[in-house]
C-alpha cells in the first residue's frame, strides 16, 4: 500500500501548526508535526487500525480516522493507495469535518 497526502490534508496540517506556533517552542512544534506524520505511518501496515469516521459517512466513501493527541488524522483506502484527506484538530467544532 502507498500512503498519499492530499492538498487538503497538507493544508490542514499547516493551518493546525501555525495555530499553536505562538504556543509552544519551535521544537515541540516540530515534534507534534512528527508524532502526526509517525501516526499515520502505521496505516501502512494496519490499513483498518483507524475506527469509521460517522461525521463523513454522508460521503459514502468509508472514510476513517487515527487519533494522535488533539487531531485526527481522517482517511480512506481506495485499491492500493491510503489518502490522507484532513488532519483535523479535533478543538474545533465538529460541523467543520462534515466539508
């Protein structure tokens, strides 16, 4: 299987970043940036380690989510490929998921 990030997911990996940016130092930003990306690595080896994401079953395309601390990192499997679609904090309200 192949892990793919979307221009989504990158987007909302940047903007969560840059709002704790003023927070926290800028190695602890970068090792919260790493914990994430680390997390969703493991979707290579158990694809189905993440439970269904209900707020986007509207979708239909069996989206799921990895919690890592404060975010959730939102995906589906399509043939051989993993997207990556959000990386989602989850301090937000939870309306924003529904895109």
């Amino acid at each position: 299987m192949k892990l793919v990030y979307t221009e989504q997911a990158l987007t909302s990996l940047n903007e969560a970043l840059e709002f704790i940016a003023s927070k926290v130092s800028h190695e602890k930003l970068i090792e919260i940036r790493g914990q994430i990306l680390d997390a969703a690595d493991i979707l290579l080896e158990q694809p189905l380690a993440g439970q269904r994401e209900y707020l986007l079953e509207h979708l239909e395309l069996s989206h799921r989510r990895l919690v890592n601390g404060h975010y959730k990192i939102i995906y589906r499997i399509a043939g051989e490929y993993i997207y990556i679609t959000d990386i989602f904090d989850s301090r937000q309200d939870p309306a924003k998921i529904k895109g």
